[in-house]
C-alpha cells in the first residue's frame, strides 16, 4: 500500500519495458556502434526564411481624464491599506493593554492573599 508503483509503458513498437529487479540492473542496454554514412547530396535551396519583424509597441498615452482616474485609485488604495495597517497596529495596542491589565490585577489580587 505505501510501496510506489511505478507504472509498465508500453513502446511505440509493442515491446514492454520490465521494471528493474535488482539495484544494479542497467537499463540501458550496449549497442553496436553505428556506422558512419555518407550524407545525400541535396540540390536545393538553403536560404533560411526571413524573419518576421516585430512592430513597434506605441507607448502609453494617458490623457488628463484617464490621469486623475489613475491618481484616484491609486489614492484610494493607499487609504485602505493605510486603514488596515493602522487597525491592524490597533488590535495588538488594545491586546497588550489588556494583557498588561491583566497583570496587574492579578498581582494585587495575589498580594492581597499573602498579606492576609
């Protein structure tokens, strides 16, 4: 159940490849090596194609309308990020006071039993 399975695939020619038995089973097996030939002698062209050429990107162009757009929103991003940084900062203000709090009832309330 935990071992992995690794699965059999077939070749393209029918032949199935086994899975390896031992540690050391090569799974590439040595071949004769291949002989030199002669390339054919071709009688065509080998220009290569031309290349395309890339156009040119226009630059932005922001009119004023599109300007003050661009400026509001991202005005308005930094307010809400700046809200929930500051609310953020906050809550851990308000737990650390309360914490503190805490503390310091604690301490009375265990004095007060010693001093009794």
């Amino acid at each position: 159940m935990f071992r992995p399975h690794v699965p059999v695939n077939p070749l393209p020619t029918g032949l199935v490849t086994p899975l390896p038995t031992g540690l050391v089973t090569p799974l590439i097996q040595p071949t004769a090596p291949a002989t030199a030939v002669e390339p054919l002698a071709c009688h065509h062209d080998h220009t290569p194609a031309p290349v395309p050429v890339a156009q040119a990107r226009s630059t932005v162009q922001l009119t004023p309308g599109s300007a003050v757009a661009l400026a509001a929103g991202g005005g308005a991003v930094v307010l809400v990020v700046g809200a929930v940084l500051v609310s953020m900062l906050l809550a851990v203000a308000i737990t650390a006071v309360s914490v503190a709090v805490c503390a310091v009832v604690l301490k009375s309330l265990l004095n007060q039993e010693r001093n009794r």
